[in-house]
C-alpha cells in the first residue's frame, strides 16, 4: 500500500483529501473520484496538483474500504517523490462526515500536532491551483478555520415546500463556498468529535462542523476554476477546458527496422511473441516500441531515440524498450504537453500480429499512461516483396499526435 506513517513536525501542513464517495450523480461508471478525465485518473490529478502546490506538505486519503485497488492505481502513476508524502489511506464511514472525522482522527494517532494546518480537500476538485493552496495555508495558521469562497453572481430565493418565494437573500452577503477548507487540527478534530458524539444531522461541509461546535469561520478568496466534478456534463466540461489548455497539436513520425537473428521469441510492443527467430538490436530489439519512441520525440522535435539511448553506451545492452517511450512519454509532459494518439503498423510476413493485438496496445497504453482507445496497431505484409517479404527481419512505422500549451 502506497503511504508511510513517519513523523509529524509543529505546524506542519496536511491534505486530508475525501475520496470515499460513490459519484452517483456522475452516472456509471464507478465512483467518479478514479474516472479518467484526459488520460488520467481525478484522484492522481487532484493529488498531484495539492503535493505540486504545496512542496512541504503530506496528505492523507480517506478510501470506502471496496476501493484500496483502485486507490493504489490512482496514485501508482505519481513520481516517487509525491507518492513518499503520501500517508497511508484510512477507511472513510457511511456520509463524508463519517469519513473527514475518520482521518483526522488518524491524524491524531499518528502524532500529528494540534496546531498542524489540515486542508480538507474534495477528491473531485483536481484544477485547485497553487496560489489557492497558499491562501489556504495561510489562513489555517492566522484564523484556525477558513473557507475559500466565491461572490454568488446569481439572485438566490429562499423558498417553501410549495415553491412559494418566501425570502431574497442580500446577496453581497453570500459566498459560495469551496475546499481545500483549512483549519488547525485541534480545533476541526474536538469539533468532529463534538458532532459525532452528539449524534446531530448530518452538515454539509467542515466549516458547518466549525459553527455547530461554536467557532468562527473566516472566507477567504476562492477561484472559479477550481470546480467539483459531480456530473456527467461536469466531467464533458472539464475534458473540453484541458483541452483548450493544450492547443498546440503536432504530430510526428517514427520508422525503425530490425533483422532476425537467433532466439525463439520477438519483442513486439512490449509483449513477448513466440517465434523461430528473435530481432537482432543493441536493447531488446522491440521495433514496435522504438518507431513510437521516435514519433514522440519528433512530434516536439527533440531528437530520436539514438539520441537520447546512444548503442554505443554499454547500459543500453539488452534493455527492456519500455524505457525509452517513458521517457519520451516524460519529455512531453515536462512541456506541460500530453500524447493524445499513437498509430502504428507493422509490417512482416510472419509471426502472426493479429493474436497478440490486443495485448500489445494494452502494453502500449499502459507504458505511455493512455487510454487503449488512444492506442491503434495495425500489421500488413509487404505481399512478399523487399526484406521483409524474404522473413529477413520487420519495420514499423508510427504516428504520433501530441498536445502542448
């Protein structure tokens, strides 16, 4: 289980991030917090972006107890460097009360300070921004209990059972209000507690917690763009934004050719194809792979793969070639890009691509982290003709379209 316990110092900041919902109102499609949105999990979006925002701090999840699997394929494909600030997760209850009170009072257990500053952050927020992480922050250690919030642009009417309108709100008074809500740990936990003892109805955020236990609660600015993913359209909406993000779209082509040699197997896309012959190369010879590799690096025009993984440099010998599409794969995204498309065909007489399709464009999308709908490989033969018509060795050949700011 990705996490650790570790040592907690005086103020230090945490993430308590809520991640034990269901997302019924998402439609289907399982709990709306491990959904894709642009290749990605919401909960690895939202974690990175709070441990990016805040270099110092750590968080800890609260799971339902039915999802510790996919909790862990959430955060596998964080750098080691976030997933080492991450505690273990805690089981959340029956309501998001349940749940907040259940990790603070993990927090507790583990040695947490009471004047640590909590952040008590939505799973489904994932575009929370730095600047306000640093708000949030902030005012926990000013205040002890803030919430950011936003002016209500719209009129609100306060209305009864029959929809008759029975109030109009001043509405320079109103905030809409959003997470990460911050708070020092003693304060929120005795507050918690207090509810949960008492027995009272269930509130509708951490803040309201606050109140009911008879503390002060400040706003302090929110942002539009930070919203909370809890429909359908929400997630369309969220999709159509990183896009916009991201619109310089550029495409780029790789080829690459290996000859058979010895062996009774192929690299092929990462999967091991039985056959009467191996490919012949410095690394593994994956030909598949080393035509995309060089797709991606031409899509931003960063060299190719020889390169980046000189033959001449002994470490390269025999190495496995999923390496080599990470990295590229990591070049993209230091630009702030995404690969948004792979097409690839190969192109050999024998052995047979069509039985293995499926697993090598799974490979693919799991090494490159995209959904295997974003992943085609196709194979032809060359009707008997030039190299690979003799079964003297195969070529590939892919496209890559990538996605930069």
């Amino acid at each position: 289980m990705a996490g650790n316990s570790g040592t907690f110092d005086a103020g230090e900041a945490i993430f308590l991030v809520v991640a034990a919902g269901r997302g019924a109102r998402a439609g289907a499609g399982g709990p709306k917090q491990y959904r894709e949105l642009a290749g990605r999990q919401v909960l690895t979006r939202t974690l990175e972006a709070l441990l990016n925002g805040a270099p110092e701090a750590r968080a800890l999840v609260t799971i339902h107890p039915d999802d510790l699997d996919l909790y862990q394929g959430a955060v596998a494909p964080l750098p080691d460097s976030l997933r080492e600030r991450l505690l273990e997760p805690v089981f959340g209850g029956a309501t998001r009360q349940d749940s907040v009170c259940n990790g603070l009072e993990a927090l507790a257990a583990l040695g947490a300070a009471d004047d640590a500053s909590v952040l008590i952050h939505d799973a489904a927020r994932p575009f929370v921004a730095p600047g306000l992480i640093a708000r949030a922050l902030d005012a926990a250690r000013e205040k002890g209990a803030a919430v950011p919030g936003l002016p209500v642009i719209d009129t609100i009417k306060k209305v009864a059972e029959d929809e008759r309108i029975v109030a109009t709100p001043e509405r320079a008074t109103l905030r809409a209000v959003q997470t990460p809500q911050a708070f020092r740990l003693a304060l929120i936990l005795a507050a918690h507690r207090a509810v949960r003892a008492d027995g009272c109805r269930e509130l509708t955020d951490d803040a309201a917690v606050a109140e009911w236990a008879g503390h002060c609660v400040f706003v302090f600015p929110g942002e539009a763009a930070n919203i909370k993913l809890t429909t359908a359209e929400d997630f369309l909406r969220a999709e159509t934004r990183m896009l916009n993000d991201l619109p310089d779209v550029r495409t780029g082509q790789g080829f690459d050719v290996h000859a058979f040699g010895e062996g009774d197997h192929v690299w092929l896309g990462g999967v091991q194809v039985p056959h009467d012959h191996g490919l012949v190369g410095h690394s593994d010879a994956d030909v598949l792979l080393h035509a995309i590799t060089d797709a991606v690096l031409g899509a931003i025009a960063d060299g190719d793969i020889g390169a980046h993984f000189p033959p001449s440099d002994p470490q390269w010998r025999g190495a496995a070639s999923d390496r080599f599409l990470r990295h590229a794969v990591a070049r993209v995204a230091a630009r702030g890009g995404r690969v948004a498309h792979i097409d690839a065909t190969l192109i050999c007489e024998r052995p047979k691509v069509g039985p293995h399709r499926d697993a090598i464009r799974a490979q693919i999308a799991e090494i490159m982290d995209l959904p295997l709908d974003r992943v085609a490989v196709k194979a032809t033969t060359s009707e008997r003709l030039g190299f690979t018509g003799r079964q003297e060795g195969i070529a590939a050949l892919a496209m890559a379209t990538v996605r930069l700011p």
